[in-house]
C-alpha cells in the first residue's frame, strides 16, 4: 500500500523531467506539501495528441462507469498483478496510463507492535520518484453534459524490494525515467510489454529513515515532517 505522499517539488520540475508542458491553470510554482494523503490533488503526466501534459488529478480512481465518486475513497492503490483484469482498473490500463511523479514516500513500521513507526522513502539519488499511475475522468450524471469531469488517478503498487521488505508487503511501482516512454505509449507497446515494467524497483534505489509520528495526520505539514528523528529500538 501507498497512502501517504511528499509533493515538495515545483511542478515545472517535475514538467521537465518527463518532456510534458504544464496544463492551463497548473500554477508553475504551486504550493508544496509534505503530507499528501489519498483524496487529496497529486499531479500527473498523461500522453496526448499534442505531447505529454502535466495537470492536477483527485488521488483515489473513479471509474469512469460508476454510479458514485466514493469509490475513490478506497481505489488509490491498484495491484500491478491484477491491473489489466480488475473492472474498476482494467479500461484504464489499456488506454489510460499515467506517470506521477513525486519527491517521497511514507511507510509505516509495524514491527514495533503499538507504537507504529513511519518512515520516509526517497530516491537514493535524491532525483524525483516517478510513479505508474492510471487516471480516469468521471462524469456526474446529476451535471450537465458538458459539465467538467472528475480527473482522478491511483498508483500502481508491487511486491517489495529489499529496500523495504522488512517494513512493509508493497510498494509503488517506481518507473526507469528510461522506461516512461513504453508506460504512457499504449498504442505502439504491447499490453505483456507495459506489465512487465510493474516490477520492483532494483535494491539500492530507495533510502529511508525514520521521522515524526505527526505525519499520520494530513491535517499536520511542512518540511519538519521528513526531518530523521533518532531510530526506536525493536526490542
């Protein structure tokens, strides 16, 4: 699972890292947060006609068949295994993949029993975290027909690396800037192509510590929550 997110980073930088132009409205310096949790806005490269194009999209998937946007509450994850076959992923899969970048990540320790733990997980390279994404645009049958959609996403996740096996049982899918190409192009890449790049990342990619329990509120933000406080001893 992946539930909790740091979006620090411009999204120009974010733009430019993956070739994509910044959507109308997208503020290029828009306001960071250190605490992104599931119903809350992350940005998104999608691949279009005219290129690749960053926006805004609602973290938490709704179909574009459902009858009610709540599903989204608990449709923020997708398990790679099972992407291409699930009805609430499949469609979106085959033509509507997209890549999220991010700067972290949190996990949560449990091992400690009570006392859980989180820990932040970053690039070793300290470059952004690109994540295999899908997105989906939801229509309100109350609204007007032309009445602008709901643009929303979920991240992909896998079985862990060595990274983070000994934290926790998944992780998100973390694309190769390398392999973004063959993520977003669903029309020259095959569909056993694009799965097979829902793997976990090499050991050594990620780097984690340990930071302050405030994190486990969304209501609580700021730099001071990926600051390493001192490790709690196991036993």
């Amino acid at each position: 699972m992946c539930g909790r997110i740091a979006l620090f980073s411009p999204p120009i930088r974010f733009a430019r890292l993956l070739d994509a132009a910044l959507a109308s409205g997208v503020d290029p310096d828009a306001h960071p947060s250190w605490n992104v949790g599931p119903q809350r806005r992350l940005f998104a490269v999608t691949e279009t006609e005219s290129g690749r194009v960053l926006d805004r999209y609602r973290w938490g998937l709704v179909p574009n068949w459902s009858k009610d946007p709540a599903i989204g509450n608990r449709l923020f994850n997708a398990r790679g295994e099972t992407v291409a076959e699930k009805p609430s992923f499949r469609s979106a899969f085959a033509k509507r993949p997209c890549v999220i970048p991010v700067d972290g990540f949190y996990e949560w320790d449990h091992r400690l029993g009570h006392a859980k733990q989180p820990n932040y997980f970053t690039r070793s390279d300290a470059e952004p975290m690109l994540f295999a994404g899908l997105f989906e645009y939801w229509h309100d049958p109350a609204q007007p027909a032309d009445a602008a959609p709901l643009a929303t996403c979920t991240v992909i996740t896998t079985e862990p690396s060595t990274d983070l096996d000994d934290i926790h049982d998944r992780m998100p899918v973390i694309l190769d800037p390398a392999h973004v190409e063959i993520w977003l192009d669903v029309h020259t890449y095959g569909r056993d192509e694009r799965l097979g790049l829902l793997r976990p990342a090499p050991a050594g990619t990620l780097s984690h510590y340990e930071v302050d329990k405030g994190v486990g509120s969304v209501k609580n933000d700021g730099p001071q929550l990926i600051t390493p406080v001192e490790p709690q001893a196991l036993f």
